[in-house]
C-alpha cells in the first residue's frame, strides 16, 4: 500500500513537473552555442536575431551568445551532438553546409540526425572577389587563367568543407579546371585579408562581408554563388549567367537548432515562436543595416532543406 | 587634425558619462578572471543596441582599452593574467604585490598603460594610411618566421634553466596541437573529452599562473605567515610618476614594440607584453634583477599591452578586415548601425569616427587616473591572510573558466594544467614560455600549411619562405635572438663556473 | 645535493621525459601525415630536450629547482585533495554554488592559522566564507549571467 501510495505520487509529480516544463518553458535564460568566434559574421548574425528574445511577445527570457569556435565549426558541432544538454535550454546555431559536408566528409560525431532544427534566419550566398587592382574582371578571365595555369591559380576560402570551399569545388567542376583552394585560419576575415592583401590571386568569401569591402573600394566581386542574383549586388552575374554549371548548393544558410532529445512540446513552442521572432521589424534593419541578407524558414522548410542539402552534397562530395 | 574638431563631441554630458561608465566598467570587467577584453566588449555590445552609433562606439572603445588595463589588476594581485596581454605583468607586478609593493606595481602599470596607450592611440590618428599598408604586408610566411621569433624568446623567459624554459615551451607548442587541427579538421591527440575542442588558452593561463599560487600557499600550513604582519607601503603618485618616466628605456621599448605588434593582424596583442617583456630585459643592463619585481618589468609589459589597443584597430578601421577578435566584436558594433569601416567610416560619418578614437584617447586617460586613485586600496588584497586568499582564488579560478565557454571541460583543463605546474615549477619548469608555446603554436602552424599550400601552388617553399627582404630581416632577428640567448648561457654559465670554484676553494680553506 | 631532491628530480624529468616519448611515438604513427607534420617537427625537438634534462637529472647536474620537501607535502595533501575533489566531482553534482561554499569553508578551516577550539573564530570562518558566496552570486549570476550547473540549491 505504501508503496503504491509513494510510485503513484511520483508519477504525479512527474506528469505534473512534465506538464509545468512545457507550460513555463523557458523560465530562466537560455544559451545559444555559436561555433564560430565572436565577431565573425555568424556571431554577428546571432546575436542580432535573438536580441528580442527577452520581449513578451517573443520567448520572454534573453537568449545569452556562447562562442565555441575551432576547426572549420566542428568543434562547436562536435560539443553540441555530444556534451549538449537536451533540456530546450541550450539551442545551437547551424550553418548549412557546412556542418553536413563535414559529417560526410568524416572525422566528427554528429551529422544532421544529431540535430533538430528549429527555424533559419538568414542564407548568405558565396561570392568571388578578386583584389580591386586585379587584371581579373569576370568568371571568363579567372577560369581562363586557370586553364592556362592549371594549379596555379590561389584562392582563399574560410576553411575546408564549409560552404566556400564547396563553392570552390563547384566551380573546379564545372569549368573544368584545377585551382588551388588555400584555406584559412582565421575564418572569412582572413581570407578576404588575404585576397586584400594580395597574397592569393582571388577568393570565395561571404556576400555580406565582400559587400563591405567593395563598399571599401577594396575589391571586385565577380560572380555571386547562387540561383539568382542578390539585393545587395543587383550588379553582378551569378555563375549561372556566365556559363558555369552551379547551383545554389554553397549558400551559407543560417539558423537555430537543439539537440537530438530535446522534449517534443519545448521543440513545438520554438518552432512557433522563433520564427516570428526573426521577423521583428528591429532585426529586420538591423540585419540589413550590417549588410547581411535575411532568409526566414519554418521548421518543416527547414528540414526539407537539410535533405536537399544533404543529397546534393554527398553526390559533389563523392567525386573527391 | 580632424580629430581636434570632433573633441567637443566626447564632452556632451552624455558621451563623458558613458565613457566613464565604460571605463570604470572595463576595469572591473578586465581584473575578473576569465573575462577577456574580447568577451567584455561582447558582453557590452547589447547595450550599444539602444544608444546613437558614436555614444555606443564610445562604450566600446573606453571599455577596450580600460578592460585591457583591468588584467593587470587580477594579474599583480591574484596572479591571475586576465587575458594572454597581461601574462609579462604577473612576472614582476605579482612578485611586487607579494613584497607589499602593490600599489606601487598598480601605479606604475597604469601609468605605462597610459603613456603606451596614448602612444598608441596617437598613431592610429595620424599614420593610419601608412599602417594600413605595413598591416598588409604580413603574409603567411612574414607571420610564420614573426612566430617562430616569438617562440625564439621562450628559452630566455622566467627561467632559470634555458634547456627547461625551451622544453615548457614545447610542452606548450604540443598542448596546442591538441584538439582538432584548424585548416584540415583531423583529431589529434584528443585523449579525454574534455580536451576534444581543443585547449583554450584563457582558461589554461588562470590555471597555469592562479592554481600553483594556490597549491603553494597550501604548502605553507596553517602557520600565520607574512601576509598578515605585511605592511603594505603606501606609494605616492608623484613617485610613480618619476619612476616611470625615468625608466625610460623600457617604457619606449614597450610602448614601440606593442605598437609594432598589436598592427599585425592575428598576432596581436596576445604576445605584445611578453615580446615587450623579454627586449627590454635583453637590453637592461640590471637583467637579473627581472622576475624579482623590477619595475622595468612592469612597465615594459603594460605599456606594450595598451600600445597595441589603438593600432590594432588599423586594419579595422582603414581596409574593414578586423586584426584581432576584439575588433572583430567592435565591427559588429558598428555594423549593426549601418556604418561599414573603412573609407566610408572617415567620409560619411567622421563624427563617428573621431569621437570613437577621441574617446579611446580621453578613456586611456580616464582609466589612469581612476586606477591611480584605486591602486592604494586594491594593494591591500596582499594582506589577505593566505587561507583566505588561496580559497578565493580557486573559486574565481573555477568560476572563471567555466563562464569562457560554459564548458566544465575548460574547468577540468585548468585545474589538470594547474596541478601540474606548481609540480613542474618545483623543478625548474615555469609556466611564462609554456603559455608562449601554447599561442604561438596554431599561428606558427597555420601560417606555414597556408604559406606552403601557396608555395605549392606558385612557386616552391623555399624561395616563398626564405626571400625577399621581409622575410630575410625576420629571420636575422630570429638568428639574432637564438645567438643572443646563446651567448647569454654561456657567459652566464661560465659566471656560474667561476662563482663555483670560488666558492669551493672557500670551502677548502 | 641530497637525495630527496635527487631523486625527485629523476622522477619528475622522468615523467615529463615519457610524455615526450608518448607524444613522439603518436604522432609519427597517426594519419594522416599532413595534419601531423607539425606535431612530429614539435615533439622531435620535445622528446630531445627532456631526455637531456632527464640524463641531466640521472647525473645528479640539475642545477634549478628545489623540488619539494616533506613538510610541504604534508601540508599540501588536505588543501589539494579537497580542492580536486571540488573541481572534477562536487561542482558538477553539487552545483557550483554549494560545492565552492562548502570547498571554500573547509580549506578555511583547513589553512586559518586562528585556534579550532574558540567559537569566535568559527563564525568569523562562517561570515567569510558567507560573504564570499554572495560577492560571487552577485558577480557570475547577476552582472555576467553565467548559468553554472546547479544541481541542488540556486
């Protein structure tokens, strides 16, 4: 008798405790994991997009940046899959493709089954830019350089597997040319460093972040990595335009995930809240103030695209 | 002399109580343990959100270069570097603070703090054009042979032992092989998961410098020792003040060789003060009074430190390409305005700019005289009897390196690395060049996987590695440096030699 | 030269000595070699150096460093295990609030030169070790808001 007195009270405790989690949910402030530095354009982009969190009509709880830089994002990702906490009070920022060119390239733990998402803020197409003094003025004169040189032609990117270095391999596919993709330590800062500096002969590097330096009188962009062109660049061709066979496939797109685990209801709550969140008129000009395209996806686009993304990618990849 | 014409700007009663605020603030900010100046001026970024563009840059910037200044302070006190800047500070400014000379080595790291920092600021305003040029000309193979330079110094560092000082130092080189390798993303030596994202420096320097003091205290028991009975002179400002400017020959060469350094993009502001620390004791004719609590020491370490705050922003503020992760987090700052640097900063919105470098100079002033004001009260942590004093520092120990990344892996790290190196400090080892190893490591390496992917791709290694005259004038100061250190063993062992065989026919007779 | 410091010294560069050759021996068997050219560059030089120490050590011709005496050990052992017992067990299951309070009290009691026996000295241990809890609450919870593991208070 007193046993079932005591399991039936812990049950109850236990419905009601589940019941109050989600009701209350979040009732302290909640973390998101950014696994690139702080002030990169990741970062940047993150802390923007969750500035309204705390307001009533948003979470009601701040959301605090923690940066878990290291290795392309992996060490981040590799943090997030494993040591995580699936309570819905640690949420991680997912750049596509990144993190799934590296779970197919191998060597991490986690690939897109670790992670649930929850919805995308923001898709940043890569762009090629070339120093502003370069003898370089379209995509024909790189790849024909390229073709004249073959493995010659420097270029940086911000790492290996991320979404420059996909663009970089599109492009060497679809030209038909061997380039030689220098990747970088210090991120997409580095590399347009280098390509400033004139170190390497050109670079893949973000929209936002060429957009900058063009602004600058620092560079020229070439070509933008995606299906159409960009607001930001209504001057410039896409690859498509100028005759190279490549998709959208190397778009940087942005947004917030949790763990595998996380409770089922604290998964709904986010995936209606957060997006209309991100639609908040304030981070709508901030973001476009700071020069960084906006891209909101519900949590079902969003899956969606992570298969898409996913398929596309093993397929590039497997040639290597 | 634009920057004249924006001064009135910092002034409005609104901009002089922000930049207090983010002054006075930085420097709390900075003497806690595990709050970088990059974190500090993150933490801050939210509430520039509400503020007009120029007042929010000058929260920023007042707390940049007062958070900087603020590591000294846990630095000299606790023995606690705040941030990799402040490592060459503990050396001497700690050994002072034990002495009962705190307030002396407070007075005397705010003071070169200023001078370097207004140095520094100084450049920014008039060579920039000329900065953003020589900030350029460093590629990989320039940052390549700058680090190994910089890994030239570790033997000659806070050792007694030039075989031991080389040998932390690599025991920090291999430490910072650990995790995932930063271009090609392979695991390496990761043997427990709290090492898997690899060792991050700020919480390995709270351990390696604050956890052997700890342990070292314990080893003194429960006896009462001098900490109580320790008086703690008071230091009159005007004596400072002398005394910095009368050690002339370190604050220039602290306050150049920061700025120097803190232009170059990725090398920064982390080996500033060590680099700083180790010339001026090269070229002081009183080089064994270092380590000792020479004021030398400090003076060279904190005005490199602050020198690097204003040209470190060059690349910023001329080309848009942050230099360091600290200007990486004020581009947010601006950018989230609408204000791109670059050549749009200074045409379009000078007031911004100005008042931003205005504030800089105005708050490196500010800091010194509040600091001034606090050095005599913040000495008397020393007297803090040892129980106390060792209890309070594992908390912030702990406590700081959990708050760098949330991560209790970060926390395991440093009380591992601690432990270890109050152990290896009892024979020989120090803890200065194995932090050295640990940073210079991932830019040596980095830079010479791009330098030679680049070398592959054009020309050969050889000839991207060992011409043209940047290259050559670093590797004569490398040669220079590794001879130097040389020479110094063998005169030093042959002292040695000589000191021994006086000793012995002593002995004998 | 005595032999406990001796000794000590052999032991010491002996273990640094093995973490040499460990770290040499993997990476010159890991793959791939790309990643770890500048580990086996970095761990030649390593495994070289100690064993200079080491022999060095072996010989009796360490000339820096007093290695430890007995006393100091004595006096060490409490402080440290309580403090790795705090670290790597308590702050996680405790919560790192009531782990560092309780850490901090009984390295006071453990180190306080003040007598055992005198109730004056205990609250003083008390109010101390009060007031420190609250300068850290106020100081990571409330100006940083650091969410440390909590476990079983706060």
């Amino acid at each position: 008798m007193k046993n079932l007195i005591a399991s039936a009270a812990t049950a109850l405790t236990a419905l009601a405790g589940g019941a109050m989690a989600d009701d209350n949910y979040p009732e302290r402030p909640i973390m998101l994991m950014v696994s690139y530095g702080a002030g990169g354009a990741t970062d940047f982009q993150a802390r923007i997009v969750t500035m309204t969190a705390g307001n009533e009509d948003a979470l009601g709880m701040p959301i605090a940046i923690i940066n878990k830089p290291g290795a392309g994002g992996r060490v981040g990702w590799n943090w997030f899959a494993g040591q995580a906490e699936s309570d819905g009070y640690t949420l991680g920022a997912y750049n596509i493709p990144h993190f799934i060119a590296q779970s197919i390239e191998g060597g991490v733990s986690y690939s897109a089954d670790s992670f649930e998402p929850i919805a995308n803020w923001g898709a940043d197409p890569a762009v090629f830019v070339v120093a502003a003094d370069s003898e370089f003025n379209s995509m024909n004169d790189v790849v024909d350089y390229a073709a004249a040189n073959p493995g010659k032609l420097t270029f940086s990117g911000a790492g290996l597997f991320v979404g420059h270095h996909i663009a970089a391999l599109q492009l060497e596919k679809a030209a038909g040319v061997k380039l030689a993709y220098i990747p970088n330590n210090q991120g997409g800062a580095g590399a347009m460093k280098a390509v400033i500096a004139g170190e390497v002969l050109g670079g893949v590097n973000n929209l936002s972040d060429a957009f900058r330096a063009r602004e600058a009188g620092n560079v020229k962009i070439l070509g933008v990595f995606d299906l159409e062109r960009n607001d930001f660049l209504p001057d410039v061709p896409t690859l498509m335009e100028q005759g190279f066979d490549i998709d959208n496939s190397s778009v940087n797109f942005r947004g917030v995930m949790v763990p595998k685990g996380t409770p089922q209801p604290i998964i709904d709550k986010l995936a209606e809240v957060v997006p209309t969140m991100f639609a908040n008129g304030r981070v709508a000009s901030k973001m476009k103030a700071g020069g960084s395209p906006m891209h909101i996806m519900t949590r079902d686009e969003v899956i969606e695209m992570w298969m898409a993304r996913e398929a596309a990618l093993k397929e590039l990849l497997a040639g290597l | 002399m634009d920057f004249l014409a924006y001064f009135g700007d910092v002034f409005t009663p609104i901009n002089f109580g922000l930049l207090l605020i983010g002054t006075v603030g930085g420097l709390l900010l900075g003497a806690t343990p595990g709050l970088s100046p990059t974190m500090a001026v993150a933490l801050l970024i939210p509430f520039t959100f509400k503020l007009e563009p120029a007042q929010g840059l000058i929260l920023l910037g007042a707390a940049y270069t007062s958070t900087v200044a603020g590591g000294a302070v846990s630095a000299i006190l606790l023995k606690i570097p705040g941030a990799p800047a402040n490592i060459a500070t503990t050396l001497d400014g700690h050994t002072m603070a034990k002495k009962g000379q705190g307030a002396r080595a407070l007075q005397l790291s705010f003071l070169a703090s200023a001078v370097g920092g207004v140095f520094g600021v100084f450049l920014l305003i008039f060579l920039t054009p000329v900065l953003a040029q020589w900030a350029l000309a460093f590629g990989p193979s320039h940052l390549f042979w700058l680090a190994i330079l910089g890994v030239t110094v570790i033997g000659t560092l806070d050792s007694s032992s030039v075989v031991k000082g080389l040998l932390s130092g690599c025991i920090g080189l291999w430490l910072a092989t650990v995790g995932f390798d930063d271009i090609m993303g392979a695991q390496r030596f990761i043997f427990h998961d709290a090492v898997s994202g690899g060792i991050n420096v700020i919480p390995a320097l709270i351990g390696l410098f604050a956890i052997p003091q700890v342990i070292g205290m314990f080893a003194n028991g429960r006896r009462s020792l001098d900490a109580e009975i320790l008086t703690v002179e008071p230091h009159p400002i005007s004596k400072a003040f002398g005394e910095v400017f009368s050690r002339l020959r370190a604050l220039s060469i602290g306050t150049i060789t920061g700025s120097i350094i803190g232009l170059i993009p990725g090398v920064g502001g982390q080996i500033a003060g060590l680099v700083a620390y180790d010339q001026s004791k090269k070229m002081s004719p009183e080089r064994d009074k270092f380590g000792t609590g020479h004021s030398e020491g400090v003076i060279a370490a904190e005005s490199a430190n602050n020198a690097m705050v204003g040209p470190s922003l060059v690349p910023l503020l001329t080309l848009s390409i942050p230099g360091s992760p600290t200007a990486a987090v004020l581009l947010g700052g601006l950018l989230i305005h609408g204000i791109f640097p670059g050549s749009d900063l200074f045409d379009n919105h000078p007031d911004v700019a100005w008042t931003f470098i205005n504030s800089m100079l105005i708050g490196q002033i500010l800091m010194c005289i509040f600091g001034l004001y606090v050095a005599g009260l913040a000495a008397r942590v020393a007297q803090v009897p040892n129980a106390v004093m060792a209890a309070v520092v594992l908390g912030l120990a702990v406590f700081g390196s959990y708050s760098v990344q949330h991560s209790m892996g970060d926390v395991y790290v440093m009380a591992a690395l601690g432990t270890g190196m109050y152990f290896l400090e009892r024979f020989g080892f120090s803890a200065a060049p194995l932090v050295l190893g640990l940073i210079l490591g991932p830019i040596a390496e980095a830079n010479f996987v791009q330098g030679s992917m680049i070398a592959n791709a054009t020309s050969s290694i050889g000839s991207y590695f060992f011409t043209g005259p940047l290259n050559l004038a670093l590797i004569a100061i490398v040669v220079a440096s590794i001879g130097y250190s040389v020479w110094l063993e063998l005169r030093q062992r042959r002292h040695t030699a000589k000191d021994e065989a006086v000793a012995k026919k002593e002995a004998i007779s | 030269m005595t032999d406990l410091p001796r000794m000590q010294h052999i032991v010491a560069s002996g273990l640094v000595a093995a973490v040499g050759v460990s770290v040499t021996y993997v990476s010159f068997t890991q793959e791939p070699a790309a990643a770890f050219l500048f580990p086996r560059i970095i761990s030649t030089v390593f495994v070289v150096l100690a064993l200079w120490t080491f022999g060095k050590a072996l010989l009796g011709r360490t000339r820096v460093g007093n290695g430890l005496d007995l006393e100091a050990m004595i006096n060490i052992a409490p402080g440290l295990v309580v403090s790795l017992i705090f670290v790597f067990w308590a702050a996680q299951s405790l919560g790192f609030y009531t782990a560092s309070t309780i850490a901090f009290f009984v390295l006071l009691s453990l180190y306080d030169p003040a007598p055992h026996g005198e109730l004056k000295s205990w609250i003083k241990r008390i109010l101390i070790t009060a007031g420190f809890l609250v300068v850290m609450y106020g100081l990571f919870a409330k100006l940083l808001s650091v969410f440390t593991p909590r476990e079983i208070f706060f």
